[in-house]
C-alpha cells in the first residue's frame, strides 16, 4: 500500500523486519519518541538517517521522523504533542483498515519538514491520546498503521492527518526512560486523563498570567498524584509528579 507522508513523499507500508520497543512520552518536551532501541541517541540515528529532522537554525517546531539511508525503512519517529484540545465524534475515528507493519520510503526528497499537529484529543473509549490536522476531521477512508506496538500514524484518504499513542500513562519517561508498561493500572489512566484536562492551552495561558486558580489545581492534583506514588512506588506517578513541580517552579516559582 502506497501512502502520502507529505505532498513529495510517497511511502510504502510493508511487515515489520524488526520490532520497534514502546513507545515513551516525555512530559516536558511533549515529545513521544519510538525506535529499535530502548534509548535514542540522536546524533547517531541522524547520521543514518533521512527525513523530517530538526536543522540548527531552524526555529520553528518539527516533527522528526527518520528513515534509513541505505534501504529507506522507518528507524525512529519523535512526534509533539499540543497544547490545543480539539473534540472528536465517534463517527470521525472509524477506521477503515487497521495494518500493523513499517513505513518505507518509496519516492522521496531527501530533507522535507512534517509541522506538529495543531490538536489533541484524548479518546477515553480506545484509551488513546490522538494528534492530528484538519484533514483528520474531513469525511473518507481512515487508514490506521501500528508502527510498534501502542503507535500509530493515520492516513485519511491515503494522506498523512495524524498519529496516536495508546494507554499513555503506560509510558510517561524521565531521563533514564523509565516506563511502567502494562503494570500500569486505572488510577494511573485516571492520572493521565486528569493531566490531559488540566494542562491545555487555555489553562497554559492562565499560568502564564499567575492566576492563583490554577496554582490551587496544580497543587491538589499534585497532592493526589505523590500520595498515588507513595502508596504504591510507581513509576508513572513519580514521574508526573516530579513534573507538576518543575511546572510550578516555571510559572509561579
């Protein structure tokens, strides 16, 4: 199946040769990375690599996702995730073809640009936090590619509108990627949810202007999220609750 990744990048789905790892989602980047590797060495995967990537004086945000020189197959993504929430109906997420497999470049130029997506929308039934453009919104086929196991890019009417990770409190990660994967429970999606509701860009711009309001919810939710990991030791609690202060220490500190 050949698919548009940009309006000159035609890519090829084809099996996996080899098995990507989980995804990990870094809270203060908003950044979701996937590879081969449990830890991504940048200047490394580059230097192998063609596609969308990040230039030294390129100021504006990219997406980066790499595919290899020599046979052109996907070697890691580094996707970001916005701010701006964006409602999504039932009918909109029916998938037309679901493919677990790999991408390929098939016709290409070698440096091109993929713009984060402007919205976000956590899906509570598939327990999946989506990103996507306006032409995710538009009527036509929806094409789903599982790239590992819990990502995935949309295609909607052939042409790239979006990606997703699934159960993404399973795989919040801090500097040494941690993660916790399937040990994750309910109240570490409920964790993830509230998060998605409190931090949006209207409630960024609230913190920006020091609304005390909002100091107040972020101390309640840190209270609930530390209390989760001292009860329990998680991972994904500590992590987030590190990050409520770092957050705290940004806008009020």
């Amino acid at each position: 199946m050949k698919l548009l990744l940009t309006k000159n990048n035609v890519i090829e789905v084809h099996e996996r040769a080899g098995q990507f790892v989980f995804p990990r989602l870094f809270l203060d980047t908003r950044i979701v990375v996937v590879s081969h590797g449990n830890r991504l060495d940048f200047p490394e995967e580059k230097s192998k690599s063609v596609g969308s990537m990040e230039a030294w004086l390129d100021f504006d945000d990219c997406d980066e996702i790499g595919f290899d020189k020599e046979n052109q197959m996907l070697r890691f993504t580094a996707f970001k995730y916005p701010e701006k929430v964006q409602l999504l109906s039932k009918e909109i997420l029916e998938i037309t073809q679901s493919i677990k497999g790999t991408l390929k470049l098939f016709s290409y130029e070698e440096t091109f640009i993929l713009r984060p997506f402007p919205y976000r929308y956590y899906d509570p039934t598939h327990k999946k936090l989506i990103c996507f453009s306006d032409e995710f919104i538009v009527a036509g086929d929806l094409v789903e590619v599982e790239v590992s196991p819990d990502f995935f890019m949309y295609f909607r009417n052939r042409e790239y509108a979006g990606w997703a990770v699934g159960h993404p409190e399973r795989y919040l990660s801090d500097i040494n990627w941690d993660f916790l994967g399937e040990s994750a429970d309910w109240a570490q999606e409920c964790h993830f949810r509230e998060l998605m509701e409190l931090i949006t860009e209207d409630t960024i711009e609230r913190m920006e202007e020091r609304e005390e309001d909002m100091l107040l919810q972020l101390k309640l939710f840190y209270t609930k999220v530390s209390g989760d990991y001292h009860a329990t030791g998680s991972t994904g609690s500590r992590i987030l609750a590190e990050w409520i202060l770092r957050l705290e220490e940004v806008f009020y500190g």
